[in-house]
C-alpha cells in the first residue's frame, strides 16, 4: 500500500463550488505540506504543518484553507473555486527536524475548475 | 523573475548519452539543494541532495553546485529509456521550512 494517498484522484468542479482534497499518510511523520503544481512553474507550497497544532502559509495560500484532523490526516478547501486554480496538487510529508530529511509525495489530485 | 530557473526542454537524448540538467537561482541564502524525478502521472521522488557547493555522486548520478556562479547541475551517465522523466530542481536556506523548487526539465532517453 502506498505511504501517502490523496483523494480524489481525479475532480471536475464548477466555478464557486467548495471542494476539499485529502491526504492521509502511514509513514508517521509529523510534517505535512500541500502543493501545486502548474506547467513550466514546478510545485509551488500552499500550505505547511509541523504538527496536528502548527500551520503556516505557504508561498501561495490566498483561496485556500487547510486543515490537520491528525497527524496523519491534512486536507487542502478550495472555499470558493475558480478556473485559475485548475492544476495538479500534491500532498508530502517529512519527518520533522533536519533540514535534510526527505518529503514523499503523494500520488497527486488533478483539479479542474470550469 | 523566478527565484529558480530551469529550462523546461524537452531534452531528447540516445541511450548511452550524458546528459546535462541545470538550474540557476538568485537567493544567496539557499544552502541545501535537491534533485527529485518525477515520471508521469507520479509524484516527484528525491534522487539526491547537496550541502552548500562540491559534487556528490550516486551511481551513474552526479550533483553539482557552484554557489559563487549560483549554479547547479545534475548529470546523468550512460541514459537509460527509464531515465525518461521530468527532473525538478529544489533548494532551501539552513532552517529548511520551504523548498523553492524550478520549473522542471522534462527528459526523454531514446532506445
């Protein structure tokens, strides 16, 4: 079984409609992070959680919330959708402390905002 | 301007072929820098990381940085068609709560 899932995998959405992407992990670690990724930009971070009670803005958070039910549960809201949040988004986690430690991504999400 | 840039190819290469991968970036600050490969419909997987400047090998990878020139590179000895992938630079200053990744060169390694 995969260490980090994403669901959906897949979601069409229309304009304004809330829609909530969700990672869950099995690797125990307490870091977790979402981002985007659109072409030609790499992944760009949205959001970061160090632990089930920190979270931080990412480069890019503006229309999005997050949410850390546990340690090994974040979500990713889009509150309101628009057309220039259709992209590919990913879910990672590290574990905590050292500058050095690996993020494991997910599988990723295609978002589609019509 | 990005604070990294990475030509996003595609790169078309023969098996056997070295092949050259670069990012330039402008943050002085950055200390750390990665490699991560992502083939299609994946997740991005690390390959390797670097501290500061040197070369660091690991097998047939290679990674370089050069922080006077803000520079780094990743070469790929004796390609192989599973190399085929996009290759995404990253890099962070000391306290590594972000990484700060280019845009992505996709390679392709013909048989």
């Amino acid at each position: 079984d995969a260490d980090v899932t994403q669901t959906p995998r897949n979601r069409i959405t229309k304009t304004g409609k809330r829609i909530m992407l969700e990672c869950s992990q099995t690797k125990g670690h307490d870091r977790m992070y979402w981002y985007r990724q659109d072409p030609g930009l790499g992944l760009r971070l949205i959001y970061y959680s160090f632990d089930v009670k920190d979270i931080n803005k990412g480069e890019i958070s503006d229309g999005y919330s997050v949410s850390r039910q546990a340690q090994a549960k974040f979500s990713l809201s889009l509150e309101s959708a628009i057309p220039n949040q259709t992209a590919l988004y990913f879910c990672a986690t590290s574990a905590n402390g050292r500058v050095t430690d690996t993020q494991y991504f997910g599988p990723g999400t295609r978002l589609t905002v019509l | 301007q990005k604070e990294v840039e990475q030509d996003p190819g595609p790169l078309s290469v023969p098996e056997g072929a070295i092949v050259s991968l670069n990012c330039t970036y402008s943050n002085s600050a950055f200390q750390y820098f990665m490699w991560y490969r992502q083939y299609s419909r994946k997740g991005p997987e690390l390959l390797m990381y670097t501290y500061s400047s040197g070369n660091k090998e690991d097998g047939r990878f290679t990674a370089q940085v050069d922080k006077s020139s803000k520079y780094i590179s990743l070469f790929i000895r004796d390609s192989q068609p599973s190399d085929s992938a996009t290759y995404l630079c990253a890099m962070t200053n000391n306290a590594g709560n972000m990484l700060t990744f280019g845009g992505g060169t996709r390679l392709m390694v013909k048989p």
